[in-house]
C-alpha cells in the first residue's frame, strides 16, 4: 500500500470513529480508496471500495443522484478491464439509466458512459451496439469539443472502421 492510500486509511478510520457510518464524508473516503487501486491496475481492491462507496450513496442520497450514477460507472469499468463484460454492461446500464435521468441525453457524463459500453461491446464483438452507442455519444462531443476535436475525429473513425464490420 503507497503513502497515499495509507493517508485515505487513516482518514477513513478517524471518520468511522466520529461519523455515522452512512455519512456521505465516508463514502467519498471510499470512492477515494476505489480510484487509488484502479489508478493502480487493482480492480478487484477496487470495486470493493466502490461498492461500500456506492452503499452509502444510494442510502445517503437516494437511488437518482449523481454520485451514485458516478459509483455505478466506477466498478463498471472495473469489471471491463477485468474482463467480466456481463457485470460491466450491468454496472454501466445503471450508471447510464440514472445520469441520462440526471442531466438528459446531451451531457458529457452521458457520452462517457456510451463510450464506456462500446468499448464493452467492442470486446464482445457486438458491432452494430458499438456503431449505436458511438453515434449516441457523438452529438454531444461535437458540441462539447467542436467538429474537428482529435476525439471527436476519433469517434467517426470509430463509426466507419464499426460499421464495415457490421456486413
């Protein structure tokens, strides 16, 4: 364990000693602890940080919040980059589902996750869902980053090397 998830440790056992345990100032500890481990390539260390994180969200805050759309994606993306689609596409449809009921479709945090689960389907090889969730997330980056943004450029390669697939 580096220095710093040590200091997050630390933070988190003084927190638990003087707040409720569902107190949302631990939860962020937790979701704190889940970005070390991923930021270091341990996604099962972190999904279970998330998920603790998560907890306490939804009862903190409520199933619709943004925070736990935010724990959702978290170990959604821990589960793709273990390989686990099944529990990735699950994780992500949730974090999806409640950010579009957040903000609506054209929001960045929205694109992200469309992003997040054709990468997901990339990996299955679901060709078509790649070419529809890229094209849901393109409007969006357009009008964020502009028409000739390295991403969004990036994106239309994507759509056209996907959709030659599809046949």
């Amino acid at each position: 364990m580096c220095i710093r998830d040590r200091y997050f440790q630390e933070c988190l056992n003084i927190k638990m000693k003087i707040l409720s345990p569902k107190d949302p100032s631990i939860a962020y500890t937790f979701n704190n602890l889940g970005n070390s481990f991923f930021g270091m390539h341990q996604y099962k260390e972190a999904i279970e940080f998330y998920e603790k994180c998560l907890k306490i969200e939804i009862e903190a805050q409520g199933y619709f919040h943004p925070k736990v759309a935010s724990a959702y994606s978290n170990i959604g993306n821990c589960h793709r980059l273990l390989e686990h689609y099944d529990k990735a596409i699950e994780f992500l449809d949730k974090a999806l589902q409640n950010s579009i009921r957040q903000y609506g479709v054209d929001h960045p945090q929205v694109a992200s996750i469309f992003e997040n689960l054709a990468l997901v389907h990339e990996k299955l090889g679901n060709n078509q869902k790649v070419v529809e969730l890229l094209t849901k997330a393109l409007p969006t980056l357009e009008k964020q980053l502009g028409p000739i943004h390295p991403r969004v450029l990036s994106f239309k390669e994507r759509i056209k090397e996907f959709s030659g697939k599809e046949h």
